[in-house]
C-alpha cells in the first residue's frame, strides 16, 4: 500500500501551481499521439487494480479497418474474449464454447484501457493539459472527464458514474512506436491504479487471438471482410 500510495501522491504532486511549460514540449506529446492514431495497427496490454484487489489485465489489439480484438481477465470474473467492429460485437461463451452477440452492457470490455486508439484519440484531445515533468508528461487533474479512461475496471466494480474522481496520468514517450501511459487516483474513497503500453505498427498482424477458442461465426467473418474492404 506505501508503494501505491506513493505513486498516487507522485503523480498529483504540484497540480496547485504548475509552472508554465514551454509548447515545444507538449508539441513532441501531440507527435507521439499523432503517430499512433496514424498507425494501421495499434496494440495495447493493460492491467488495472484498486485498493481492494479487484483487477483486470489483458490485451487489445485495434485495425485501421476498426476491428478490435479484447482478450483480458477479470480478477473473479474469469477470461473475457470480445471483437467488436462498429456497432457490432460479439463475445465468447465459456460455457457454450461459442461466439454469441454481445449485450449492449458487455461494450464495456471495449472501453477505456482496452480500446488504444480511443484511449489515445481522448488523451490527444487534452495535450494542453499535460505538462512535461521527470522524462514523461503529466495530466494532474483529469478528473471526471479522465475517469471513462479507467474503463472496464471502474464499471466492472460498480462505481457510481458520477461519484468524485480525482485522477492522475502520466505519459511516457519509450520510443516512435510505444508509449506507456499509467492512471492514479481517487474515485470516491477508493485508490484505482492502471497502465497501459501502447505498440503502433505500419504492418498489422492477422486478426486472430493468441489461442482461438472457436472459429468465428460467419456473420462475424463476412462484418470483417466488409470493414477491411471498406478501408
């Protein structure tokens, strides 16, 4: 708990009165979100925690064509397979050991952390909120606006949407194509703590989990092939 809440006080530190910065420095941030919302491909392994243990953990991997694959674990909850194109998405049933038509509740799991190009667009949005601090730049005070970032772990453990959120991120720029973003905060009187690492490529992989539990449905495989021809 000392490391966590270190972390928290660590990335609020100095939000009163923060010096004024020069534009060059969030210019590079802006860069850094610009190449990976102009990259075919973007994938994202993030983890989630509050004080309390719940967690989640998983990957995401996200295709200009608007394929998003979600493959994460939810700390009691199980595996979570979830594809998601447009409005559609489907989800797998462990128990059927088949692809069915998600409920409109399960988009959550393409929310937040697990969808990088929405994560990033949202970041991208505030770049003049940041401010460079320590190797990275800092957002000290997203506050309620932040909080949907926290996405599947904040709704998965039933916070009120409009419960008091203070939040912290932290962007670091690790190289052209990856970047680490890490979450600190307070919703309600609960710590929550996150981190996301993003790779962006110009060349994406086969759209396929690691391990297919089932072949997609045919009503899956034809909304892809329309998304990919349409891109």
């Amino acid at each position: 708990m000392k490391k966590t809440a270190g972390l928290f006080l660590a990335l609020l530190a100095g939000c009163s009165a923060p010096a004024p910065e020069p534009e060059g420095d969030r210019d590079a941030l802006a860069a850094a979100f610009g190449n990976a919302l102009g990259s075919a491909y973007l994938l994202a392994r993030f983890e989630g925690t509050t004080e309390n243990d719940v967690a989640v953990k998983g990957t995401a991997r996200w295709y200009r064509s608007g394929v998003l694959l979600v493959d994460m674990d939810e700390k009691g909850g199980g595996r979570v397979r979830l594809l998601k194109i447009g409005a559609q998405a489907w989800i797998f049933d462990a128990s059927a050991q088949a692809w069915i038509a998600a409920r409109p509740a399960q988009g959550i799991y393409a929310r937040g952390l697990a969808n990088p190009y929405e994560l990033v667009s949202s970041l991208n949005a505030e770049v003049r909120a940041f401010r460079s601090q320590r190797g990275g730049f800092v957002w000290n005070e997203a506050g309620a606006g932040g909080r949907e970032l926290l996405d599947p772990l904040l709704r998965l453990i039933d916070i009120d949407p409009e419960a008091e959120c203070r939040l912290g991120i932290r962007v670091e720029v690790k190289a052209p194509d990856r970047m680490r973003i890490g979450f600190s905060g307070r919703v309600l009187a609960r710590l929550c703590f996150a981190s996301v690492e993003i790779r962006s490529s110009a060349t994406p992989p086969p759209m396929q989990f690691d391990d297919i539990p089932s072949p997609f449905t045919p009503e899956m495989k034809a909304a892809v092939r329309k998304a990919t021809e349409e891109k």
